[in-house]
C-alpha cells in the first residue's frame, strides 16, 4: 500500500507542477506588460525587468497555486481511473481513505507553497518591487543620459546632451526649461557632469551661460558662468509613500496595522479581510483535492455520466473559489462574513467526503428527477 500511495502521489506531483509552471507563464506574461514602461520611457535595462517581474511571481504564485492543484488531481486520478489502474488497486485491498492520503499529501504541498508565497514571499517581493520601482522613476538622470537625442523628463523640460562620456561626464549640454511660458530659461554649456550628492541628482554645468527671455520675446538676458549646478530632484516627482499597500503587508501588519488618515476604521477591516483571505485560501487545496477524488474514484459507479461529474466537479470547485473572492470584499465592508472565508472549503471537503462515504446527498425522490425514464420495451 505505502508504494501504491507514493505512486499515486508521483502521478499527481508531476502534473501539478508543470500545470503550475504552465498558468504562471501566461499570467505572468499579461503582468508584465505594465513594466514595460520602465524598459521604454524610463531606461531600465533588461535584466532590471526580468528582476521585477520575478518580484512579482509570489503574488501570482499564491492565486494559481489551488487552481493548478485542483487541475492536476482531477488529470491524474482520470487517467488512473481511465486506465483501469484505480479499479486493480481496489482489487488490491486498498481503500478509498488510503487513496486519500496521497491525494492529502499532494495538497499538503500544495497548502505549504500557497502559504509560503501569500505569508512571506508576497510581502517581501511587492515590498522590493515597489522600492525599485521608485527609484527607476526617481533617477531623472538616467531618463536624461541620452546622447544625441531630445529628452523630455518631465512636462516643461527638454534636456539635449551631445556626447556621453564615462564616469558621467557629458559635453555639449541644452537645457530648455519652459515651465514658465511668460520667462521662459535656456542652459547651454560647453561640458559638465551628472553628479549624485547627498541631497540628491545634480547636472553640473562648466562654462556657459543662461538666456532667460523676457517680455514675450522681445528681450533676451544672457548670464555667462564658469560652474552652475542644476538641480535634477525638483522633476523626480512625489515623494516615497511611507504607507504600505495592503499586499505588501506581513500577516501581523494585517492584524496590527499602524494606520494614517481619515476613515482608519475602515481601512482595519480591509487589511484583517486580507489576512483572514491569506490563510483561508490554502484551504482550498484540501477541497480541491477531496473534491477531485469523489470525482473519479465514485466513477465506477456510474461509467456512464463520468464526463458530465467531471465537469460539475470543475464548476464547483469554480464556483466555490470565486464565492471566496467576493466573501473577501463583503467582510471588508462587515467583520461578520470572515468566518464564511473559512466556511467555504469546509463546506466544500464535507461535500466530497460524504460522496466518498456513500451518503446520499439528495433525497431518492429528487434523485428521480434526473433519471432518464426506462419507457417501454420495443415489441
């Protein structure tokens, strides 16, 4: 038995994996297309996007996870039973509570993935992502430093460098601020550097001057310099947010959150329905994983209607996790539907382990509804 067990768990451990690997794949290409901004507009290097949309994965990670395990179970033990090796193993001597153990070790694992990525991998990927993010944004110079072409950081400004040398030196350098439509100002400079002070992104300047006009145009002010610094942080933009985004949070910053602002309340009952939601979706994976053995290893009951439990199987086990989703925003706005968070998959696993025990589910009238009538015998 205990090698029947662990080649059941092997036949689901390996679909579950590439079915995991296969769901992240696509959803992490649609996500990743909103960090393109970074790679086009703001100058990130290829390997800085491949390091955020691995930031990322833990997130999407934590939501596929149940779902992939739920596919695999249901792939696995089909073929098992399709193949006629479930029927062998209860000829064997082996119950239908022993096929459950490798079935609850596969969701074990499972359950043990989701709560690594929503408890600990989440927080701490979103938490990185949204500090690089901000310092991409953040580093004007590096939307600046490109040689030969007009660059326009920010609404207001137009940055020409004609030549970019190491260490940040820079030759041949128009800056045109136009903020100010009535006094418009222009930098020209022979050469300068790029420099990053302590307080802050400095373009240093060294012999030129500054045309500021005046009066619509009709005069001209020109100032010569030997050495102006430009102050770069006036176009960086707001400043880092010190309030945390609700999946960037640990599980105890959910519980105990230092809030800011008005309406606190409300935002205390958003972030406990977010931890209550984080350790109440790996439950799923035990559901899942009951739901999807009531599914085959009843199927030699009833041969005949075996796709059609499969796919009712599949739309409750939907059915079940999006119920889930929208218990998440009802307990947000009332504390009283968070113990309905942990209700659902219960309900779900009580569901298939009275179908694996046997036990009626409908009345034997309301059973006959769906019964095709017999007729009579053709003469």
């Amino acid at each position: 038995m205990r090698r029947l067990s662990f080649y059941i768990l092997g036949q689901i451990v390996g679909p579950f994996l590439l079915f995991a690997a296969l769901l992240t794949a696509v959803v992490w290409l649609t996500q990743s297309l909103r960090l393109l901004d970074l790679v086009i507009n703001q100058g990130a290097s290829a390997g800085i996007f491949a390091y955020l949309t691995l930031l990322a994965l833990p997130g999407l990670l934590a939501i596929i996870v149940p779902v992939a395990f739920f596919g695999a179970a249901i792939y696995a033990l089909h073929k098992l039973n399709n193949d006629s090796e479930l029927v062998v193993m209860w000829a064997a001597g082996m119950s239908r509570a022993q096929m459950a153990i490798p079935v609850m070790a596969a969701a074990f694992l499972a359950m043990a993935i989701t709560y690594a990525c929503s408890l600990y991998l989440m927080p701490m990927g979103q938490r990185a992502m949204r500090d690089k993010v901000f310092d991409i944004r953040a580093d004007i110079g590096a939307a600046i430093l490109k040689e030969g072409a007009f660059t326009t950081p920010t609404e207001g400004l137009t940055v020409f460098i004609r030549e970019l040398r190491q260490a940040g030196e820079v030759r041949g350098i128009l800056v045109h601020d136009n903020r100010n439509l009535a006094r418009p100002l222009t930098y020209l400079a022979e050469r300068g550097m790029l420099a990053q002070t302590p307080a802050g992104a400095r373009l240093i300047m060294i012999n030129g001057n500054i045309q500021q006009s005046g009066q619509r145009g009709a005069r001209l002010s020109v100032l010569k310099f030997d050495r102006y610094v430009f102050d770069l942080d006036q176009f960086t933009g707001p400043q880092r947010s010190t309030e945390l985004e609700t999946s960037e949070r640990y599980l105890g910053e959910l519980f105990n959150p230092v809030l800011q602002g008005p309406d606190q309340e409300s935002q205390r009952r958003v972030y406990v329905a977010e931890a209550h939601n984080r350790l109440s979706s790996a439950l799923y994976c035990f559901a899942f994983g009951l739901m999807a053995l009531a599914a085959t290893a009843t199927a030699h009951l009833a041969r005949s209607n075996f796709a059609l439990r499969l796919v009712g199987t599949a739309i409750a086990a939907t059915a079940l996790r999006m119920a889930g989703y929208a218990i998440q925003g009802a307990a947000a706005r009332n504390p009283v539907y968070i113990g309905v968070l942990y209700l659902l998959p219960a309900i779900g696993a009580g569901v298939a382990i009275a179908v694996l025990a046997g036990v009626p589910l409908f009345p034997a009238g309301l059973k006959n509804l769906f019964r095709k009538p017999a007729g009579d015998a053709p003469a």
